[in-house]
C-alpha cells in the first residue's frame, strides 16, 4: 500500500509542477464545450471499463490484496464519475481552442460524426486488445532472448 501513496503523491507533484498547471484556467464556455464533447465520446465509461480491465488483472497478479478492496476501490470509481467527466473536460478545454471545441463538437453531431462516435467504443476495445497480445508477444520474445543467452528473467 505504501507503494501505491508513493506513486500517488510523486504524480501529484508532477502534475502540480507542470506547465499546464500554470496555464489561465480555461472560460466557463469552453468547459461546457469540451464537457460535451467528453460526454458524446463517452469518456466516463471507457475510464471505468478500462478501470475495471485493470482490476481483473491486478486481482490475479496481488492476490493478497483483499477482493473487497477492489470491489470498494470499483464501486468509488463508479460514484465519482462526475468529477472525473468534470476533470478531462477542463483538461480538453485547456488543450484545445474554443473554435476548435465547436467545430469538433459540430462533426461529432453530424451524420459522419454519430457513426465515428458509434463505432468507437468497438475500436477501442480491439486496440486495446491487441495491444495487450503485442505487449505479450514483445514480453515473450524479451524472455526467450534472455533466457537462451542465459541471462535471468526474474
């Protein structure tokens, strides 16, 4: 646990330190822009389904880490949704111009954005897939390499 506070708070400094952080806070208007660009994408949700990858996994790699921790950890998630949609849509709306939002908005709306925005979720979800086989893949060739050159994997 310790480890994961360590982590924590070190990304908090550098977060903090960063030239974003320095940046004027973006209008009220381009917020709500952005917000709804977040909302369209679906942003919360792809969070919480990769969030929910991640745990999967972790459950099977710190299995003493109690489940009712993950479950907790899953369900806080889920209730604080809100600020995290709140959050990414500063952070769009700081990264990117008012007039950039709208148009973006506005394709998003159309017909061909609607079909981008649909058929994203199944985009992701195979990406992210078959990132993982190319990390597995790449890890497994790493291994075999070092193995025979007799080097230790562990």
């Amino acid at each position: 646990m310790y480890r994961i506070t360590a982590a924590f708070l070190t990304l908090a400094v550098i977060l903090s330190s960063s030239p974003a952080a320095a940046q004027e806070p973006p209008s009220d208007e381009s917020i709500a822009a952005a917000r709804e660009i977040v909302l369209l994408l679906k942003v919360d949700s792809l969070m919480i389904t990769t969030m929910e990858t991640s745990v999967d996994g972790q459950r099977g790699v710190l299995p003493d880490v109690p489940a009712a921790f993950w479950d907790r950890l899953l369900e806080r998630a889920r209730a604080d949704l809100p600020m995290l949609t709140d959050s990414v849509s500063v952070i769009y709306a700081r990264h990117v111009s008012l007039p950039d939002l709208q148009a973006l908005l506005a394709f998003y709306q159309s017909p061909t954005g609607a079909r981008i925005v649909a058929a994203l979720p199944t985009i992701q979800t195979m990406a992210r897939d078959m990132g993982a086989r190319w990390g597995e893949r790449i890890g497994t060739e790493v291994a075999n390499e070092m193995t025979s050159q007799q080097e230790p994997v562990q």
